[in-house]
C-alpha cells in the first residue's frame, strides 16, 4: 500500500470520528494509530515519543496558567465590578445592556482567554438580564455568542498561544496584534448592535448624562482587574517577564485582587484549581494528540507537497487568502478550532510565508476565521453554548445572526486585505 493511500486512509478515520462526535484527541488518535498500523515501515514507539513530546514545550505552560487566573478572577467579584463599569460607560448608548454585554466581553476577554468561558458566563448572567429590560431572547443569545468571539482575538487568548507555539510565531506580538482586532471587531458589533437596537426600540439604560462622581464611583473599583492586560503587555514587551510567565503573574495577581476584595476563600482556590487541571487536560490531550498526526504529516512531507502544488496552481497571495479563508471558515463549523489548528496550521502557514504573506497577519485571519466558524452552524461551539444556557431555539438564533455575519464578513475582508489592521500595532513596537 503506498504513503498516500495510508495517509488518505488516516485522514478519512479521523474525520469520521470527529463527525461522530467522538473525542477530538481520541479522533485524532484513531487516525494517527491507523497510520502506523498500515505503515510496517513506522515504528509504533514513536507514536507514544511524539504524544509525550508534544506536551513539553515551555511555552505551553502559558495556558493553564492563563486558564487558571481566568478561573480565580471569576471567584474575586471582579467579572460584577467590570459589568457595573461597562454600565456607566455604555449605558446612554442606544441598545443598552447589549452595548453592556459586547464591551464586558471585550474587557473580560482580557483576563479569561477563553471565548467559551466568556460565552457561558455572560449567557447566565446578561441574557435574563437583556430580557427583562425587553430584548429578544435570540437577540440577546446571538450578541452573547458574537461578543465572545473577542476573546481569543485579544491577549492573553488561549488560541493566540496555541498557535505562537505551533507555527514558532512570537505570542509577544500576537498579543499586540490581537489588541487591535479585538478592539476593531469591538467597535463593528458595537456599531450594528446600535442600528438594530435603534430599528426595533431597545433603549438606552439611561437618558441623562453621567456625572463625574457617578464615573468615579463605577470606575474605581474596575481599575485594579483593568490593570492585568497593561501589566501582561507591558512586562512581556519591556522583556520583564515572557509571555509564559505573564501567566504566573496574572494568577499572583487575581490572588491579591481576591485579598483585596475579601471575596476569595480556600475552598475557591480549590475549585478553581480543579476548574484549572480539567479545562487545561482537555486542551493538553488535543495538543498531543495532534502532535502525533503532525509527525505524520512532516514525515510523509505533506506541507512540502501541498506547498509546491499551491505555488505552482495559484500565483497570487490575495487568491489564495480568500480560498484559506472560505475553507477555514466551513472547517470550523465542524471541527473545534484549537483542533483544526494543530492540524492545519502546520500545512497553511509555510504556505503563507511561501508567498510572502505576514506571519502575524496570517495568524490573525486564521484565528479570526475559527473564531467564524465557532459562532456558525451545524456544530459552531459558542452557539451551542449560548443556545444551551439560554433555551433559545437554533433556527431563531441562524435567523438573528444574518447581519452579524454580515458585518464578519467585511471585518474578514479588511483583515484579509488591509495588512496595517493586524500589523500596524506590532511594527510600532517592534
């Protein structure tokens, strides 16, 4: 049997689990196990050598330890404090607690890096909310689930690390790439969030103009949590600490918020901790897994191949930008996205570097397309887990997201062709 018709067989075994809803890990894990089953030439001691390896790089401690400090935040009453200052910031905006609910998830985004974390909580804590002051229960389901799109996009996402880490790509600068697309894609729902909300009647939270004292009173005690994302940025780019070790910082540093606020007990850190070890294994067993499908792919030179096969077939980089695009896009309506991305990322991103495309600016629209694919039907993770938490219907929630998608797509395009939207802040600094 040649190299080919094994890898093709592989690769169709891990699909069809994936499509079966099986484990991501165990589904990666059949197909690789496939591969040296029908390889005689593949050693099988290598197939556990890259599923430990896979895991040892130093720059992945940066996710439990990001996960970690995400969790403890949600145990110190800052995610209240934050909301009640996205209150007074938003709230003589047309559309009200939906204003609310995208910019909470911009500034929280901040201190998680994880959008499905982001997505369960506001879709508890905003959606009854939205509700009760008149919102459609699929509006405010559709705003939760798009305004926590923003999450991986800006530092310290988990996706932004995961992908430093596969493609050898600097997380410091993926961080500060990420602050301008996540505050660019902030701007665009925050701009259609108000026509729709002025279209139907969702009315401000108020009519008069804040006062001094009032912005002081909300602002004060948001100021330490907003501190972390300047602290994680400015320690990593003034070389105090790399973006590994931001990571321990940010959990010291929601501990003493905890202290501070006297609302962090002993059995908290336990839970979080516990939280901590779950969340972070589930990523870990995806990243091995995937480790060893990638050592596949190396040693049958698939990137190589695909590589000359694009250069020779496509000659330009903007054509072939747009075909990423469309196939990440659907890929991530099916596949989880820090899955897709071990696998695919390997194949794509010397493939963008072969014509000359930004190694950040690829990163972006990669992970700005997952990020798609996440909020999109069949299998779109943020809408099931929005959709789970709040009872609203899928079709409703299809139906109300067709502007949203919309306004992606432009947000997409610019991303795709405007190189300054993911560059500008990164060369500034750099």
């Amino acid at each position: 049997m040649s190299s080919s018709t094994i890898i093709a067989i592989a690769a169709i075994v891990m699909l069809v689990l994936l499509f079966l809803k099986v484990p991501v890990y165990i589904a990666v894990l059949g197909g690789s196990a496939m591969y040296f089953v029908l390889n005689p030439s593949a050693n099988p001691i290598i197939f556990a050598q890259q599923a430990i390896t896979g895991v040892e790089s130093i720059s992945l401690l940066a996710i439990p330890f990001f996960v970690c400090a995400g969790i403890v935040m949600n145990y110190t009453g800052v995610t209240s404090r934050i909301m009640d200052f996205c209150s007074v910031l938003t709230g003589r905006m047309t559309g009200g607690l939906a204003q609310v609910n995208i910019l909470l998830s911009t500034l929280m985004g901040g201190l998680s890096g994880s959008n499905i974390a982001d997505a369960a909580m506001e879709a508890k804590m905003m959606v009854p909310e939205m509700e009760r002051a008149g919102f459609s229960k699929s509006f405010s389901t559709v705003v939760t689930a798009v305004s926590s799109m923003i999450t991986p996009l800006i530092p310290p996402g988990i996706a932004m690390i995961l992908y430093g880490c596969i493609a050898n790509v600097s997380i410091g600068k993926l961080f500060m790439s990420g602050i301008g697309v996540g505050a660019m894609l902030c701007i665009a729902e925050m701009v259609l969030t108000r026509f729709i909300s002025k279209k139907r009647g969702y009315v401000p939270l108020r009519t008069e103009k804040i006062t001094g004292k009032e912005f002081a009173k909300a602002a004060k005690p948001a100021i330490l949590p907003l501190c972390l994302p300047i602290i994680i940025i400015g320690g990593i780019r003034l070389g105090i600490f790399t973006a590994t070790e931001a990571g321990a910082v940010a959990i010291i540093y929601a501990v003493i918020l905890g202290i501070i606020y006297k609302e962090l007990k002993a059995k908290d850190m336990a839970v979080a901790f516990k939280e901590t070890v779950t969340t972070t294994a589930s990523i870990m067993l995806i990243v091995s897994a995937a480790a060893v499908f990638s050592w596949i792919l190396t040693k049958e030179r698939i990137p190589q191949q695909l590589t000359e096969w694009m250069m020779a077939t496509i000659s330009n980089k903007y054509v072939f930008l747009i075909i990423v695009n469309i196939f990440l896009i659907i890929v991530g309506m099916f596949i989880e996205g820090n899955a897709s991305m071990i696998i695919l990322v390997p194949l794509l991103a010397p493939i963008a570097k072969s014509y000359g495309i930004d190694e950040i600016q690829f990163a972006m629209v990669y992970i700005f397309n997952n990020a798609i694919g996440a909020f999109s039907p069949p299998m779109g993770t943020l809408m099931f887990v929005t959709c789970g938490i709040t009872g609203c219907k899928t079709k409703d929630f299809i139906k109300e997201a067709l502007p949203f998608y919309i306004m992606l797509i432009v947000v997409l395009f610019l991303l795709t062709f405007c190189p300054p939207f993911t560059t500008a802040i990164v060369n500034l600094l750099y």
